[in-house]
C-alpha cells in the first residue's frame, strides 16, 4: 500500500488566533476528508497518517474522530504537553485509541531552542514508551542539536524528524543542515520524512533544486528509514500534490520505492495494513 505519512485537516472555527493567518488565502479555509479523497484515489494512496496541526488535547480528540470514520486514516500523530505535571495520564488516555500512534510537541513554535533537551520529560517519554508511541519532531535546523542529545537519551524511543527538519532550501544552505542531520541519522532510532521540502524552496521549487537535500536523506538514513509524506493541505502553498509525489518518485531510485512511499510508514507507526499490501 502507498501511505501518505503527513497530512493534516483542521477547522477554521477552532482556530481563532492560530496559524494559518488569512493572508495565506491558499489554505485559510477548512480542510476536511471529502477534501482530500479524490486525490488520494488519484494519486493511488491507499492511506494516509494524520498529523496534529494545534498543540491542544481538543484537536487529537478531533482527528481520533475523524480516523474512526474514515478507514483510509491509518494513524493519528497528536499532541500532548510533555512538561505538564498530567501528561502521563493524557499520554494514558489518548494511547487507549488503537489509532494513535505518535505525539508530536510543536518544537518550531517555542521559542526555546533547547526545549527538548531537558530531563523533566522523562516521566512524560516513560509513558510513551510503555503505551509503544513513537516521536514526531517538527524541528527545524537550530533544534538538531537538543534533538540529538535527546535522542541518544532515548535509544529506545522511536523518533522521525518532519519535513527533514526544514533545510534553507531557499537559500541554498545545505552544509551546516547536513552535518547535523548526519549526527542524528548515525542514531538507529532515528528516521526522517521526506517532506514539507517544497515550502521551504522559495522560489527554487524545481526537482534540480530539492535533489542534492533529498539525496542528502536518501545517503544518510538509506531507503529504510526514510518516509514520504507529502505536507497537504500546507503543500498547497508551494505546489501541487500529484506533482510532489510525482517529483519525489524521480528523486528516490525505482527500486526503494516500495519503502520510501509506504513499506518504512507503516513499520514505523505498526500501521494497521493488511497483510498482502504490505507485501505489494
């Protein structure tokens, strides 16, 4: 099965004061299941992983519902505050929900870069483990180290780092991106989704410009534990879905498809896939 392992849907009544700002007119508006299905079935993705968008307990209650009434919803990646003195108990509740597969803090957002690195989440990644969640780090180049020393601290947490951790594709800064990630990828519990790159392009949002970051993953976390996903409805910023997918199928060799774009998702999140398409 191809599984689409980012995506997101929101209400825009419940997010009055949160991002996406009106002047993003391409996605401020809701964004709902009917919404993504007909592409799905156009781009022949069988499922798909849906990721939190608000760092709020109401919106992992919202996509769980979601996931129990539609099928193609295989995974739901939410939210909890890891710091907060009940997060054990909320980790408790939320992972009853045999959809839930991940928690993911909304490391961008803080203005702590080093916000991960701190030894009072423990009681929180204890409860993780013991409910067999893994770990979405929406990082981006200047949390690497803290999510490095946080991952050493946790061998035994599985962790993927979003949309690779959101290079300067725009600027054409790869170096410094590079060394970094290499650290982290010569971690084993460590993957990476192939994501969110094109919205990080600026105006370079052509295949030429994104090959060296995508082969860059490609050579660092080989094609076992690098992910696809494609970041919709937010890659409706910089293009189109179809075409993602499409420049993400000559970018990753034919022969790690199977993979990149379904076979790494569903082993990472232990995704409910029947048998034979995982075989497929």
């Amino acid at each position: 099965m191809r599984i689409d392992a980012h995506q997101h849907f929101w209400l825009m009544r419940n997010r009055k004061g949160q991002w996406p700002p009106p002047d993003l007119a391409d996605i401020h508006r809701d964004f709902m299941p009917r919404d993504l299905e007909p592409t799905l079935r156009s781009c022949g993705i069988g499922g798909t992983v849906l990721v939190q968008s608000l760092p709020t307990l109401d919106d992992t209650d919202f996509m769980l519902d979601l996931a129990d009434q539609h099928s193609f919803i295989l995974g739901v990646v939410g939210w909890v505050d890891l710091k907060s003195s009940d997060a054990s108990a909320h980790i408790a509740r939320l992972a009853a929900h045999p959809k839930l597969k991940s928690l993911r803090p909304m490391l961008q957002d803080i203005p702590d870069p080093n916000w991960i690195d701190d030894p009072h989440l423990d009681p929180a990644i204890a409860a993780m483990k013991e409910a067999d969640l893994r770990f979405d780090a929406l990082v981006m180049p200047q949390h690497l180290r803290a999510l490095t020393t946080f991952a050493k601290r946790h061998p035994d947490l599985s962790i993927v780092i979003d949309h690779a951790a959101k290079p300067r594709i725009a600027t054409g800064e790869i170096r410094q991106w590079r060394e970094s990630m290499a650290g982290l990828a010569t971690l084993p519990n460590v993957h990476c989704k192939l994501s969110g790159l094109l919205t990080e392009a600026g105006e370079r949002r052509d295949a030429g410009s994104i090959m060296p970051y995508a082969g860059t993953l490609l050579e660092l976390f080989g094609p076992e534990r690098l992910i696809w996903g494609s970041d919709w409805p937010v890659l409706r910023l910089a293009g189109d879905y179809g075409d993602w997918l499409a420049m993400c199928q000559t970018l990753v060799p034919v022969s790690h498809h199977g993979r990149v774009f379904g076979a790494n998702a569903s082993r990472f999140y232990k995704l409910d896939v029947p048998h034979h398409e995982q075989e497929a």
